[in-house]
C-alpha cells in the first residue's frame, strides 16, 4: 500500500507507552532518527490499538494487522447498529454488506494504506447511530454520549475528516437554529443546542490532540502534504469514474487517467435509485421517516458534488480546504450515505420474500466486490525485520517526514540517518545513562570549552540542562546546540508539555468531567431544562 509505515508507527507507539509516556506525543526513531511529535498532528487512536497490542506482547506485525481488521470490523458492527436501529433487522445486514463491501473501503487499505481515514469513516455510522438516538425524546442522554464519544474518536483517528465531521454537525446545527428562530420551534431549537453540545464537547474531549497541533504548525514543514502533488484542485473524480473506473494500485492525478478507483459499484448506484423511487412513490412510513431520507439523498448528491470539478468555487471558499487535500477523501462519507440510503430498502420488511430478496441481492453485492479486497501482491518477511534500524529511521521514515522542522537536513540513503542522539569526537567524551523520547541524561567530559550540537530535532517543549543550570539553546537548521563548560558536564535534557498541551489537556479534562455529570445526571438536567422552559 501506498503508506506503508503502519507498522513503524505502531513500534514507535509501544516504544513511547512502555516507557510512560501519556498521552504519546513524541517519538525517537522515525524522523530519519531526530525523533518528532508525529502524535501531536497525526491522528493517533488506532497506533493506540496497535501500540497496546504489542506492549503486551504480540509482535508488531501481528498487532498492526489485527488494528487494521478491528478498524474495518468497527465500520460493519457501527453501520449496523445504526441502520437497524432506523430500518429494522433487514435493513441494518444490507446496509451493512453495503458499507463493508463498499469499493472505497478496499482503497483505503489495500492501495492507499489510509489507515486513520479506515478508522475515521467506520466510526462515522456510530456518530449518526447517536444523533438519531439524540433526536429521540426518550434517549437524548445516551444519544449525547454516544455521538460525543464516536466524533471525539473520528477526530483522534484522522485530522481531516475530524474537521470534516465536526464542522458538518456545527453547520447543521446553525441551520436549525435559523429555521427554530424563522419558525418559532422549540424542537428544532432544542435539536440545534444538542448538535452544538455534541460538536464543543468532541472538540473539548480532543482538545489535548488538536490544540497542540495548531499552535505548533509552524515549527513544522507540514504545509509539505499539501505541495504540487496534493492540491484539490487536481484531484477532482470524473463523474463517468464513479460509475466504472478501472482497479490498481497506483495513485491519483488530474484528468480521468487514474492509477486507483474511484467507483462507487453498479449494485450499490442500483440501490440508491430504487431507494429513491420508493422514497418518491410513498410517505406512508411517516414523515420523521420520510424527512430523514430526504436528509440523506440531499447529503450524498452535496457529497458526490463535491467530489467533482464543477464543485471548485465552493472548495475554494471552504476554510482550510487545502489541508483536504483530495476532493475524493469525501467517497468514505459518501459510502456511508449510500450504505444507509440502501437499507430502506428493506424498511419494515420481514416477509420470506424479503428474506430472498436479501439473500439474492447482498450475496451478489458480496460476490462482485470480493475480489477487490485482496493485496497487489504478497511477500515473506520476519516481523522482528521492521523494527530494525534503517526501516524505522530511513525507510518508514521516508513516508511521512512532514512533521520535521522546516530546514533540517534531510538525509539521502541510511549512512546519513542519526545514530546516537549525542555524539562524542576526539575532543568530547559522552557516556549515556538513560535515554528515552522525552528525556535523556549523559555524562560529558569536554577538552576545553565548547559547543556541542545534539543530533535531534528541537521543538518547543524541550528544555536542556548542563550541572543542573538551565541553558538557553542554539537553533540552526532545525538542531540545538548547547555550550560545554571545560571538564565534566552532566547534560539533562527532558520534553515537557508546553503551555497549549497543558491548556488542552486542561480543557480535555474538564470536558471529560462534563461528560460524567452527563451520564449520572443527564436526564434529570433535561427534564429540568424542559420544565422550566415551559
């Protein structure tokens, strides 16, 4: 697959959690070995899973495999609880065969390798399972909780979609709030502060991720994912590409000469349309029913648009539309529309006919797409082979060095990555005592006085000590360099939160605690608020 350093991460993960750190922000080994806050910005929940795996003792190989099928697991087990939940048993198993049969789903993992984006859309289904549980005048406490756990975690799976996700709930939010105040309703105002809750509250529950991430930007070359190879604006779906697109395992370009596909599959473009003719022809299935379709038919035409060239003018006044990157990211969210709009299909359905109807039509939906959930090609190779030196620190690294400081040299084969943090010369002794990704202390002895350069990449946050005296270091070209008195030195250096990692955590935990008077205290809250509304 495309990004294939899974399993890098998950070894740098277990690395950083069995030596204590909490939450993990910073690694030593990728980053050609200069080490870098890669958790600070890159979605890190599934590298948890994975992480804790091998912390208790599967080997990371193992462990990244099982965190890639728990993430597609996830997706099927969400999708159905939501859509049985709306459609019935029936419905809930075809819009789960749609889901996890879904063209895009095979993308993700075999060709791209997007494993955070995997992660992010299967929870996707879980955070509409709570909203319409929120929606609901008899479980709105359990709603809230639901849709607040399964956004935060989106947001901790994949950046991007996080953002995506959580501005859509705050947009639909805002328009509900309008339509309350035009046409006076309660409900509909009451609908748009419960949206709102769901939206501040996920972004405080994250917010010890994504503050940091903002804040810190600048010190990294991070505007390096979104160069000439990664502008929206050439990479655009034709619309003939959602219908039919021919299968690999390379990448995406302008025009309509792609090296992957884009489809959306026939059985599940017929789907919809007979979805929509039922939807049209009949409105006796109520009309909180009927308004949801509707919801859901105006999200995937807004969706699918989006995907194409005629929608650039909105792109381009989309904030941060940039960091997107790819208009096609929006097929993950578009597979969940698709995949409900499906259940309708079977919608108070329970007849042996509809039982038949299931078996034919899933089955052939399963029969069809198989065959596209299977790797390029396959290879032997032992999995304690990752974790050694040049696959973590040159060629894992090579896959995501964005997060580095902007000038610090990149090396160009394996002799150039660093081996040792700090490096002694005929001139300097060093002797390591210990030595993690946020801390490390040595015993130096200089001929004479001098400046050392440390083989690392500085960020703020990191503070270095030389005889117990704080020193103020030298940064040039992304590296510090600290003064060596003449003798011995004993240089301390730790990593420690900066101010917007302790804010964030601050507001992470105070959300958290929210959350917990919620569930213990939710419904009482609510039937308060009503009473006295009233």
């Amino acid at each position: 697959m495309h990004d294939d350093a899974q399993v890098a991460r998950v070894i740098v993960m277990a690395h950083a959690l069995k030596n204590g750190q909490f939450p993990v922000r910073m690694v030593s080994d990728l980053g050609y070995g200069y080490g870098y806050p890669i958790f600070n910005f890159y979605g890190p929940l599934p590298y948890y899973v994975g992480g804790v795996l091998h912390v208790i003792g599967i080997d990371a190989l193992t462990a990244t495999k099982i965190m890639i099928g728990l993430g597609m697991l996830i997706g099927s087990l969400s999708m159905y609880f939501c859509s049985s939940f709306i459609f019935g048993t029936l419905g809930g198993i075809f819009s789960t065969i749609l889901f996890t049969f879904f063209p895009y789903r095979a993308v993700q993992v075999y060709v791209r390798g997007a494993i955070g984006e995997m992660w992010a859309v299967s929870l996707l289904p879980l955070v509409l399972f709570g909203l319409v549980r929120l929606i609901q005048e008899n479980s709105k406490t359990k709603g809230m909780l639901i849709s607040i756990m399964a956004l935060s975690a989106v947001i901790l799976s994949h950046t991007v979609l996080g953002y995506v996700a959580t501005g859509s709930i705050m947009v639909v939010a805002c328009v509900l709030f309008v339509f309350s105040t035009i046409g006076k309703r309660n409900d509909l105002r009451h609908m748009s502060l419960s949206f709102f809750s769901v939206g501040l509250l996920s972004l405080g529950v994250t917010a010890f991720f994504w503050l940091p991430a903002i804040v810190d930007m600048p010190y990294t070359n991070v505007y390096k994912v979104i160069g000439k190879t990664a502008e929206y604006t050439d990479h655009y779906i034709c619309i003939s590409q959602l219908w039919d697109s021919l299968w690999g395992f390379g990448g995406s370009a302008p025009g309509c000469l792609d090296g992957m596909s884009f489809k959306l599959g026939k059985l599940h473009i017929l789907s919809v349309i007979v979805s929509l003719g039922l939807w049209l022809s009949t409105k006796m299935h109520g009309k909180r029913m009927y308004s949801f379709m509707g919801v859901l038919f105006i999200s995937l035409v807004t969706l699918v648009f989006l995907t194409l060239q005629i929608s650039q003018p909105v792109w381009d006044r989309i904030p941060f539309s940039s960091f997107i990157q790819y208009p096609w990211r929006l097929l993950g969210p578009i597979g969940v529309c698709i995949a409900l709009i499906g259940g309708y299909l079977f919608y108070k359905k329970n007849s042996m006919l509809a039982y038949i109807l299931l078996f034919v039509f899933g089955g052939s939906i399963i029969f069809f797409n198989l065959k596209l959930f299977s790797p390029q090609y396959l290879y032997s190779k032992p999995a304690e082979s990752f974790e050694n030196f040049e696959e973590l620190r040159f060629r894992a690294s090579q896959v995501s060095d964005e997060y580095l400081p902007k000038d610090i040299k990149i090396p160009e084969n394996p002799n150039q990555v660093i081996s040792e943090r700090v490096t002694g010369s005929e001139f300097i002794h060093v002797k390591k005592i210990r030595e993690t990704e946020i801390y490390g202390i040595y015993e130096i002895t200089s001929i004479g006085t001098q400046s050392l350069k440390l083989n690392m990449a500085y960020y703020p946050g990191w503070t270095y000590r030389i005889n117990n005296q704080k020193m103020e270091p030298e940064v040039v070209q992304g590296e510090p360099s600290v003064i060596l008195s003449s003798g011995a030195n004993l240089l301390e250096m730790r990593f420690s939160d900066t101010i917007e990692m302790k804010i964030g955590n601050g507001i992470s935990f105070i959300a958290l605690w929210v959350i917990i008077i919620l569930m213990i205290y939710g419904k009482k809250i609510i039937r308060y608020y009503r009473h006295t509304r009233l």
